[in-house]
C-alpha cells in the first residue's frame, strides 16, 4: 500500500478556494506526506496545493462569457485529464463548480479514481439529470445545505451531509461596531464589471438622500486592481473586512449570501448576466428564487432585484430600509437567525478531511 497518496483538489471560484484550503490543511494534519494537487487560487496555493491552473483562468461567469473563454478552458481540462493519469492521482474532490468539475468527476470514475465530491451542484436548480450524474460517478457526496442529502439519495447517491464551511470562518466586529454599507459585487471579473457600477450609483443615491453610512466595496484578492479602477481605494477592503463592519449589505447572488447571513448582516441580493445567458437560464432553472439565504429559508427573506429589475433606485430603496432601525431589518434579521440554524455545526472541514481518508483508505492508498 502506497504511504503518501495524491489527492486532486478542483475549484474554480473564489469560495471554492477557500473551502479547498481549508480541506487541504485538514488532510496535511491528518496524513503526513499527502501530495495535493489541483485548481484554485491563492489560499489553495498557500495551503500547499500545488497549482494547475489558477482563478484568474477558471472563473468565467454565464454561458455566452464561457463560449469566448471555450479555448482556454479545453485546454486546462486535457492538462487535468492528463494529470490524473501521469501522477498517479488517488482521489479527485471536486468543489462546487459543476461546469467543469462535474464531467471532471466523470473522467476520475471512468479511470477507476475515486471521487468524493464536496459541496454538491445545485441540482434542485437543474432538473435531474446532475443528480443521477453524481450518483453514478461519485464515491461519496458531502453536502453542505440540509435539503440536499435527502434529495441525492433519492437518486442512489452515498451523501453525508457535513454542515456549511462558513460556519467555521470568524467574523471580527471592529470596536466601534456595524456602521458601513457594504458593496459586493462577486469574486469574478465579469461579475465585478457587470454588478459593481450599479452598486455604487445605488449607494450614490441613497447618499444624495441624506443617508450617511459610509461605503465599503469588498474587493476579491484574486482579481487586479484595475478592475476597481473607477474605485477610490480608501473605500476598497477584503470582503472579511466589509463583512465585520456592515451594518447593511447590497450583495450579488451566490455563497455569500450565507456569509452575510451567518454574520448577521441584512442584505439585498442583485443580480444580472448576459441577456442570452439569462432568457437560456430561465427556460432551464426551475426555481422561483435564487439567493442561497431564501432557499435555505425555503421562503423570501430576502429582497432579490434580478437582471431588469436590479436598478440603482430599487436597490437603494431595499438597502436604506435595512440600514433604518425599523420594522424591515428586524423581519430580516429574524430570517437570517432561522438560516443560521439550518446550517449545522462548524466543523465540515474535519469531517469531509475524515471522509477523505476513508476513501483513501478503501482505494488502498493508505
């Protein structure tokens, strides 16, 4: 039996970097000697994963920005393929990221690999042809959003459900408190560009109506500086940072959604891709809502203002209701206290590194 196996990490987004470092600190700490390879940014990177493409190439938002980038991608995927024959890989975890970490998975099972896939497509959005992929190519998934374990396994897969990473990351609360409205436009360059201007002639607007909470943006640490050029950098800080000082937030849709939730902090969710991405999407997804805080709520407690609606007014309207000590912030507040008990205990980190090892285990490498 092999002592030190390989392990293939792949995440393609901001969140997924993070949740793959801390796994790869996990499985360092419990097997001496790992090799750790894979996708992912800067915290992945200095987790000890050695590289084969970074975010900068892998984040690509909405179907007709994924055609333009169609190249680049093709070939980080044969690199990939040829990775896991020539090292020897022997496990794939994929992160999210199901575009190209789902036909990932189907690639590692196909060689024999197995695979361990954590933080589940969103295939209650999709219909169920994602769910019957999982279950067929997957030797575990380990979700983090209590609906799903039911749900995969329905459809034969092996699901553990390991509560949210996010539960493990601290919110720090400076001294003198909540007092900023917080801007986050996303983690990837289209989403920056397309979110942020609208972001700010918002908080420009509700500026221009006396309200004055200062304005932070919280800026992704992966993207160039350039892409906030039209940003005064004193109001540019980590999101971690915007997160502890926010007293009210107006977020693009996504993961951090349930960051903002699980810190206590109100927010309106906007949104807007591509108009072709969009009109293909809604013929696709089944969903009435997209913000992760209103389906984990399985009801609105949030405001969403989606592609035409997400105008500076009825984003402004929303955020200065939230940021006001009245009826409408403490009926959030309230919704974001129910999200939080839905999302199980710290820890995921441990336990999907615990189910790791046992799949290391069954496939003889350790």
């Amino acid at each position: 039996m092999a002592s030190s196996p390989t392990v293939f990490l792949s995440a393609g987004e901001s969140s997924g970097d993070l949740h793959g470092a801390e796994l790869a600190h996990r499985l360092r700490e419990r097997i001496p000697g790992v090799r750790l390879l894979g996708l992912g940014g800067s915290r992945m990177e200095a987790a000890g994963v050695e590289l084969r493409a970074g975010l900068d190439r892998l984040a690509v938002l909405g179907l007709a920005e994924v055609v333009r980038h169609l190249p680049d991608l093709l070939k980080i995927r044969r690199d990939v393929y040829a990775t896991l024959d020539r090292e020897h890989v022997d496990l794939v975890v994929p992160i999210d990221y199901p575009g190209f970490n789902l036909p990932l998975a189907g690639r590692a099972h196909d060689r024999g690999i197995r695979v361990l896939y954590y933080i589940a497509p969103q295939v209650w959005a999709w219909k169920e042809r994602r769910a019957e992929r999982l279950a067929r190519w997957c030797d575990e998934v380990c979700v983090v959003l209590p609906f799903e374990a039911e749900l995969l396994e329905g459809y034969g897969a092996t699901v553990r459900f390991v509560g949210h990473p996010l539960l493990d990351q601290p919110v720090n609360v400076p001294a003198d408190g909540r007092r900023v409205l917080g801007l986050f436009p996303g983690s990837r360059r289209q989403e920056v560009e397309r979110m942020l201007p609208i972001f700010m002639a918002a908080a420009e607007r509700l500026r221009e109506e006396g309200v004055e909470a200062p304005i932070l943006v919280a800026r992704a640490t992966d993207l160039p500086p350039e892409v906030y050029a039209g940003v005064p950098f004193e109001l540019l800080a980590p999101a971690e940072e915007v997160m502890g000082r926010a007293r009210a937030a107006i977020t693009k849709s996504g993961t951090i959604t349930l960051q903002l939730a699980i810190a206590d902090v109100p927010m309106v969710v906007g949104y807007r891709l591509h108009g072709l991405t969009f009109r293909i999407l809604r013929r696709l997804v089944t969903l009435d809502r997209v913000a992760l805080v209103n389906l984990v709520a399985d009801e609105r407690v949030v405001a969403e203002c989606l592609q035409d609606e997400m105008t500076p007014e009825r984003l402004a309207t929303e955020a200065g209701a939230l940021l006001e000590d009245g009826s409408r912030r403490r009926e959030v507040l309230r919704g974001l206290a129910d999200v939080r008990s839905r999302l199980g205990e710290p820890g995921a980190a441990d336990r999907v590194a615990d189910a790791c090892v046992e799949q290391l285990v069954r496939a003889g490498a350790m």
